[in-house]
C-alpha cells in the first residue's frame, strides 16, 4: 500500500498501467495523472483541483469516500466505483461537475452518497446503483430541499435504493422500482415513466367522442350519395295539325 498520492501544479504521474493500492489515503490532482489501463484502488477521497487535469483511459479508480471535481475528468472508457469501506469512510461526497463514462454505487450497509447541491454528474455508458432488501443504498442531495442532477444517456442498473432531492435530467432512472425512501422528492425516479404512459378517457369524454364519430359517419355518408337527376316531363304522345 501506498502513502497519498499527490501530484502538484505543474506535474504529471502516468500509472502506465499498474495498479496502485492507495491504503485509505488521499489521490489529489493539481498537475495531470494518466491512467492509461491502470487502477487506484482503495482510494479514500479522490480530489482534482482547478488547473488539474485527469486521463483516465481505459483504467479503474476505486474509493470508500468523497469524490471532487474542480479541474478536468477525461473519462475515456474507465469505470469510478465507489464501494463499502467503513473502516475507510462511512460515507460519500459527490462534488463539482464530472461526466464519467462507467460509474456505480455498490452497497451492502445502507450507505449514505451525498451529492452537492447544484451539480451534474453525467453518465455516457453504465450507471450502477445496488443496494440490499435489508439496507437500500441511500442517495440524496447535501441540502434537503436543494436539488443535484444525474444525467445518464447510456444503460442503468439498479436495485433497492432509497433517494432525496435528486433529478434525473437524462433517462428516465429506476423506471418501475419502488423508492425505499419515506420522504422522497425526486424527479423522473422510479414508477412509470411519462413517456410510457397513455392518455385514457373518462366515461363523459367517451360518450362525446363516440358521439362525434357517429356525427362524422352520418356526413361523410351524405358527402358519398349520388345526386338524382332533375326530372324531366315526359313528350306529349297528341299531335295537332
């Protein structure tokens, strides 16, 4: 294991690959880090500061505690998880603006993601939210009443979870699922979706439509009927000198 990881303005660390285990300790980004296909894994809280810069390829990072983004996240086809570590951290932060390619919230102890008020977390391919029957993954904004954004535009997974003060601004999120929250505010979560939902009728609005179409049937028959010929009088048979 290995002491913070701390890459000052100005310099650049490329994990080339390897796999570094953090041991609960900090990752703090002001220069650039490269990924490449590598992995941090035990990570504590993961920060990149304004000026900082993070490629993170085709690799993995892995953290118990807060994630905050204040400089560049280039997701590439990596995956962030977050992940049970109470030991570590007991719970989780979610801050600034980070658009991630692969991201999942992994619980098995209720755990509590917290995610700022005001931010986007945008998900291209694959958001994973699992919690158990016994204790749902809790998710929900820093501010009760304020409001974070998730954005996805690519698949979900997801299974007992109980959410706050969150808006899902892309797809439609845990579409048919049942929020294990008791005081939930939420925003296109879970039920039926609204674009999967079809207008019904009433028995009054029945009745005038199918009255309407009676109307509409009697006219376009009348519209169809040949007209008679005017009738002409018959030639006079007498002949007169």
């Amino acid at each position: 294991a290995f002491a913070d990881l701390t890459i000052p303005g100005g310099g650049s660390f490329d994990l080339a690959g390897g796999t570094m285990d953090l041991g609960c300790t900090d990752v703090s980004v002001a220069g650039n880090l490269t990924l490449g296909a590598g992995a941090l894994i035990n990570v504590r809280n993961f920060t990149v500061l304004a000026g900082g810069s993070v490629n993170a390829g085709s690799g993995q990072i892995s953290l118990a505690g807060n994630w905050a983004n204040s400089g560049s996240f280039a997701a590439g086809t990596s995956s962030v998880k977050f992940v049970d570590a109470p030991a570590c951290a007991a719970a989780s932060t979610v801050s600034g603006n980070t658009s991630f390619y692969a991201l999942s919230f992994i619980s098995t102890i209720g755990k509590i993601y917290s995610f700022a008020v005001g931010s986007t977390q945008r998900i291209s391919s694959l958001l994973t939210i699992t919690g158990t029957a016994a204790a749902p993954i809790q998710l929900r904004s820093t501010s009760a009443g304020g409001s974070a954004n998730i954005e996805l535009t690519g698949q979900q997974l997801m299974s007992e979870l109980a959410v706050n003060d969150l808006v899902a601004t892309g797809v439609w999120l845990a579409p048919y699922l049942v929020n294990r929250s008791t005081t939930s505010s939420t925003v296109r979560w879970f039920g039926e979706p609204d674009y999967a939902r079809i207008p019904t009728l009433n028995s009054a609005m029945l009745a005038l439509l199918m009255l309407l179409l009676g109307i509409a049937t009697v006219f376009a028959s009348g519209a169809r009927r040949p007209s008679n010929p005017r009738s002409r009088p018959s030639p006079s048979k007498d002949f007169h000198a």
